[in-house]
C-alpha cells in the first residue's frame, strides 16, 4: 500500500512544529523519525502514531 505523496506533504506540514525530524520509505509507506526513534508511519492515507 503505497503511500499519497499529497498526503505524505499534507502531514509533514502538520509535524512542522515537532521541529527537524528524519522521514523515509517504510514498506511502502513513509516514516517520521525523531532522533532515532520512529514514532510515525503513512500506509496509503492513515497515518499511525506510535
């Protein structure tokens, strides 16, 4: 399940205010990562937090 590229901005936009965050292809979704620690992941248009 690919993951929305508007989506993916839509939400990226949303975190702006977590501040620098590592982002990245996840199983063919996309991931947000906070130093080291994965806390978010888009699979098609659902974002789950962890």
């Amino acid at each position: 399940m690919n993951a929305n590229p508007e989506f993916i901005d839509y939400v990226k936009a949303l975190f702006v205010p977590l501040g620098e965050l590592k982002e990245g292809k996840f199983f063919g979704g996309f991931a947000f990562k906070s130093r080291v620690k994965q806390f978010a992941m888009i699979m098609g248009n659902t974002v789950f937090l962890c």
